[in-house]
C-alpha cells in the first residue's frame, strides 16, 4: 500500500508542476500584459490607470469570504472554479472591444478567478511536501516551473507583438484567446490531481469522498502569533501594486514602451529566474528564514530607492530618455521581478510558525485579502501621487514601507534556525 500511495504521489507532483506551468503560461499572455492593453486599447492616463486596480484587486479582497463559504468544496474544487472564472472573464476580453465600463466587469470576474487561485496554488504545493529539510528546495522547484513557462510566454508576447500577429487594437484580441485555452487545460489537470494527491491519510481526494456543509466551513485564522506574517502581506500589498502597475507605466507612460519591450525584459528576468528561484530555496535552507528575509528588505528598497531617482529625472527632465538610464531602468524591472519571487520566504515563514497545518491554507488567503485592502488604496492614492506630484513620490513612499520588512527580520521568532556553514 505504500507502493501505491508514493507513486500516486510522484504522479500528483507531476501533474502539480503541469498545472504550474500551464497557469504560468496562461499568466504571461494575459495579466502579464494588461497594463499595455489599457494603454493600446483605452489610453488611459497614469490616474486612471491606478483607478483601474480597484475592481481588478477588489477581488482579492473578497477572495476570503468566498474561500470560507465555498470551503465544503477544498482546496482543488476552489481552484477548479477559479479557472472556470478565468476563462469567462477573459473570453469576453479577446472577442470584442467592450465600453469601458463593461471592459471593467469583465477584468473583475476574470481577476476574480485569479485571485482565488493564487493562494490555493501556493496552499496545494505545501501540502505536496513531506520532508522539512527540503521543503525550500521543493518549493524553489515548484516556483522554477512557472519561472520558466513565464519566460516562455514572454518569447511568444515578443515575437507575437513584434510581428503584428497580437495587436490590443486588433477586433479580437487572439493573445487573450490563446491564454483562455490553456487555462481551460490547467481546469482539466486539476481534475486530474484531485484524484491523485493524498489527503492525510494517504487516500486521494475524490476516491468515495461526501462532502457535506456541516462543519467543512473553515474559520478564518486572526491570530496573534501570525502578527508578522500578517504585516509582511500587508507591505507586499504595496510591492506589488509597484511592480504590476507603477514599474511597468515607467517603460509605458514615460518611456513609450511597448508589449514587446516588456515582454522581452520579462523573458530575461524569467531566465535569470530559472536558476535564481531554485537556488533561493536552497539558500533558505542553508541560511534560515530570518537572513533570507532581511535579504527581501534590502532588495525592496533598494530597487525603488533608485526608481525614485530615475523618475523623478525622466520626468523633470535631467535624464535621457535613451541610453544608461533606460539601460538601468531595464534593469531594475528586472530586479524587482526576482524580488517578488522572494515570496516564497514569506510561506516558509508562515508554515515555520503555523500553530497547526491546518491553519495554513485559511491564513495564505487572509493575508492575501489584507494586502489587497492595501493594494486598491495603494494603487489609487498611487496614481494621484504619480500626476499631482510625480513619479518619483509613488517610488519613495514604497522604499519606506519596505522598511517594514527589515522590522519583521529583526522581530520575527523562527523555529529551527540552521547554522549556514
């Protein structure tokens, strides 16, 4: 019987990297490239552009209320519905041109899908672990499969915008179709995992299993030993609106940028990805969780100390739109990519703390909820910043909140600290 369940486990683990590199894939020709689509499509200004992530994070807010109410369902249900989403949402996105209004409801049901998505993505692969001494290695193999597809997607967004075969104002959007597809292949794998990945008792999830209402709804973890944890989602909140929005509309609003550039630069901060994330997990494993967490302060602020400087001379005019400072500009967009990939620390970190196993998968989507709170008010005070007082504000206010994260390092207490050698 053992027999049996490990190979039914190395078949789930299979088909988990399968249904990460087709998401991955699925990602990069379509949330990876809306920031253009806004701008091709709608040309909208930098203002508008922050009001647009309200009802595209919205949903991450909602996310855990939905979670907690669908939790009779688990995890692989969830995440088969939030594929189901992603597809409706952006079917509708690649078939016309809808009003602008419209175009909004249409990314809300599809960042809906997403946003459930992304925790029980991360949730799934920690329950896939069954050797803490590895566990950074896992994960780090698990973050360089969708590394790797991103920066496929990124070769077929450059070489599609480069040769007119995607075109944003073009009757139907065909990239936006091509990524409904793969998403409805990532719907189908997780069908197939639910009948493969064991539960605690190394049964598979679908084999005879009745669900039932009473007592699957899941309480949502508020506890105080995961006060830090809950402080790093909510700088993140901040990071990522940075990284998705306000990093990109440098390239695309100051610098005239278009899918094909930042497709390329996401290409080559996929590559360097391929052997950063991998290594990064060993790099847990070798020098703990506290080191590799002031590691992911210093590179947050860093980054935006110096995109800070290098708008605000973009924008007042003492530097060149051409040359070294474009040359830097690209990249620090592609640092603060493979900063973002450091949240892999802060799972590691949460499951170092976690109470109980069980508490996990509920507190990933509570922190995902908080820093979406963040978010939506980051993203819309950030746009007035950025055209009030300019760019470069939007950059410094982010480096300060970074400063969060070298607290959390300082403060944090972490079980079984290895000795790096």
């Amino acid at each position: 019987m053992k027999t049996v369940h490990a190979d039914r486990y190395q078949r789930a683990l299979w088909v988990y990297m399968a249904v990460l590199a087709l998401a991955a894939l699925g990602a990069g020709l379509s949330d990876s490239v809306l920031s253009n689509y806004f701008k091709d499509a709608y040309q909208v200004t930098a203002l508008q552009r922050g009001l647009i992530e309200i009802p595209r994070e919205m949903p991450g807010f909602i996310g855990v209320f939905i979670v907690s109410w669908l939790a009779f369902l688990g995890d692989l249900r969830i995440a088969i519905l939030a594929q189901a989403l992603m597809v409706v949402g952006l079917v509708f996105l690649g078939l016309l041109t809808p009003p602008f209004a419209v175009m909004l409801v249409f990314i809300f049901i599809h960042s809906l899908g997403g946003h459930l998505w992304y925790p029980l993505q991360d949730s799934l692969g920690l329950h896939l672990i069954r050797d803490n001494g590895s566990a950074g290695k896992l994960i780090g193999r698990f973050k360089g499969v969708s590394t790797a597809f991103g920066m496929l997607a990124g070769l077929i967004v450059f070489i599609g915008f480069r040769t007119g075969f995607f075109s944003f104002t073009a009757p139907v959007k065909t990239i936006f179709i091509f990524a409904c597809v793969l998403f409805l292949a990532v719907l189908a794998l997780l069908i197939i995992l639910m009948r493969l990945m064991p539960d605690k008792n190394g049964e598979p999830l679908a084999t005879g299993r009745r669900f039932s209402l009473k007592g699957r709804r899941i309480k949502l973890v508020f506890n105080r030993a995961y006060r830090y944890y809950y402080a790093l989602a909510v700088v993140f909140g901040v990071q990522k609106q940075i990284m998705m929005v306000f990093a990109p509309w440098v390239l695309i609003d100051l610098l005239g940028k278009k899918a094909d550039t930042l497709a390329l630069l996401t290409m080559v901060g996929s590559f360097i990805g391929i052997f950063f994330i991998p290594a990064l997990g060993r790099w847990v494993d070798r020098f703990g969780i506290r080191k590799m967490l002031y590691v992911d302060a210093f590179s947050f602020i860093t980054v935006y100390v110096l995109y800070g400087i290098l708008s605000a001379g973009f924008n007042l005019g003492f530097l060149a739109r051409s040359g070294l400072p474009v040359l830097l500009v690209f990249a620090l967009f592609v640092i603060d990519r493979m900063s973002m990939q450091m949240g892999l620390i802060r799972s590691l970190y949460l499951r170092n703390i976690a109470l109980k196993p069980e508490d996990i998968g509920p507190t990933l989507t509570l922190g995902q909820s908080m820093d979406h709170i963040v978010s939506i008010t980051c993203a819309s005070l950030g746009g007035l910043v950025w055209s009030v007082w300019g760019p470069q504000y939007v950059f410094f206010l982010a480096a300060l909140m970074s400063l969060i994260n070298y607290f959390v390092a300082r403060k944090a207490v972490i079980r079984d600290e290895p000795v790096a050698s």
